[in-house]
C-alpha cells in the first residue's frame, strides 16, 4: 500500500498493494461514507462542482488544466484509497481492481493526489487531454475514459481475546459497509445499462477527454502496513468528468440559454431615450 502527502507534508507508502499517506488531521464526522472525494483543478484554484445525473457524479474538466483527487477521511480509524483514473490504476500504472495499491489516510486527514506515482519521491502530474493523449490511450487502454474511482477500505480492527475462566466472546460483526458497497455496485451496473440503451439516439458530442502523464513533480512517500478489514470495499466512489458541451448534450447539465429561432431585428422600435 502507498500513501501521497498534500505539498510539503511528508507522506507515508503502505507496503504490499496499496500506497498511504501521514497528513494532517481535521474535523471526524461519523458519517458515511468512509471519505470524501473532491476533484481540485489547480490550473484554476478551485474544487470543481460535482453535478448528479440518472444516480452519477460529473464534473466538468477544462482540457490542458491541472487537476488534483482530494480524499478526505471522515473516521475515526485509518483508511485505505484505491484510486484508478481512466480505468489505471494511479500508483502502479496496471489496469485498475479494488485490491491494488493505494492511499492510507490517516483519522480526520486528507491527500491530494495530484498525480500519477512514478516513485517515491515524484508523480506526473494530472491534466485533462484529448483522448489520444490519455496515459490509458497511450498504454494501449482506451476503454474506461473520462472516469476517477476511489475504494476504500477500513483497517482490520482485532476483537480482544478471552481465556477459558471468562465470557465467551461474541461473534465478529460483519465488515462495515459490506451490504453498501454491494447495493452501490449494483446501482454503477443499472446506470450503465440505461446508458448503454439509449445511445443510439445521444446527439453529437466533442470527442471525449482523458487524463494525460504530465510534469514531473516532487511528491515524498513512504511505505507502511495496512490490513483490510474486508476483502471487498467497504465504500466506492465513482466520479466522471468530461467537457462542459459533452456533458449538456447529455442532459447533465442544462444548455446556457433557452433554444429560439433567430431574429434579424432583435431591438424593439422606438427613438433615441435621453441620456
């Protein structure tokens, strides 16, 4: 496992197939889900707007800007981040599964991924880019565009022992978030499904965008220990982001000004008004 450290904070990589970071602690809210993920462009300074469309996240990506995957961790235990962007995964560069490496996150702290991990010491950075410049096109996996994945996973938690002279233990609960993470993965399939139906009539669209393998960056890392509670997420967060004209001949968002026929004359007749 790895972890990523925001700019100038030390990080820490977890061992095995995951990357975790050490990053300073904020507010911890009981809340579900097990994080919260933000999309940063840093081209602009500013977390992009998530907009929600038919059960999906979106945001709208500015080709050639910057951007950054901010994950805030809102328990009071560690978690695990396995992120993918275009179906890759971002630390070891294979082709994304909930089990790889990731981000360990410290109780109430947060990591940006600015990225992809190249070492421990350097990532290249995030931009959005023509298809045919994407990382993922590039290595020969143009499929799975235009998508940031995140799996989290909570820390295995050990029950106390007991010895024959005391209480018998009680059983172990299942995973947290196990029923979630089913009923949510089921919910990505529905929605791909309807997708998939009506793309027969999907107006003409601009040709999709990527992430591409941008400037070096320094980013320092350090491997650490993590074992999962589960072998499944106990969350996933899925966000898309393409352009802004692609994602209102989608429907998901609405187009700038009401359709009308053009007028020749738009002013209305009159005279000069006085000054």
């Amino acid at each position: 496992m790895f972890a990523i450290p925001r700019k100038r904070v030390r990080a820490a990589l977890l061992a095995g197939p995951a990357l975790a970071a050490v990053i300073a602690p904020l507010t911890i809210s009981c809340a579900a889900p097990a994080a919260r993920v933000d999309v940063y462009d840093r081209s602009e300074g500013r977390v992009l707007d998530t907009y929600r469309h038919r059960g999906r996240s979106y945001v709208v990506g500015q080709p050639g800007n910057e951007y950054a995957i901010r994950i805030r961790n809102t328990t009071g235990g560690r978690v695990l981040a396995g992120v993918s962007v275009d179906g890759v995964n971002v630390v070891t560069g294979g082709t994304a599964a909930p089990g790889q490496s990731g981000y360990v996150i410290e109780p109430g702290g947060y990591v940006n991924i600015e990225g992809w991990r190249k070492g421990l010491d350097r990532t290249a950075a995030f931009y959005f880019s023509d298809p045919g410049d994407a990382y993922a096109t590039r290595t020969g996996r143009p499929d799975d565009l235009g998508v940031i994945g995140v799996a989290l996973f909570r820390e295995r938690e050990y029950a106390p022992r007991y010895y024959e002279n005391e209480k018998i233990a009680p059983p172990a609960p299942l995973p947290r978030g196990a029923g979630r993470a089913s009923a949510e993965s089921a919910a990505q399939d529905a929605g791909v499904a309807r997708e998939r139906k009506g793309v027969m009539n999907a107006p003409a669209m601009e040709a999709q965008l990527g992430t591409g393998h941008g400037r070096s960056e320094y980013s320092p890392a350090e491997r650490v220990q993590f074992e999962r509670a589960s072998h499944r997420p106990d969350d996933r967060v899925v966000i898309r982001y393409d352009r802004r004209e692609n994602l209102v001949a989608r429907g998901v968002l609405p187009r700038p000004h009401p359709w009308r026929d053009p007028d020749p004359f738009p002013g209305a007749l009159g005279f000069v008004p006085d000054p």
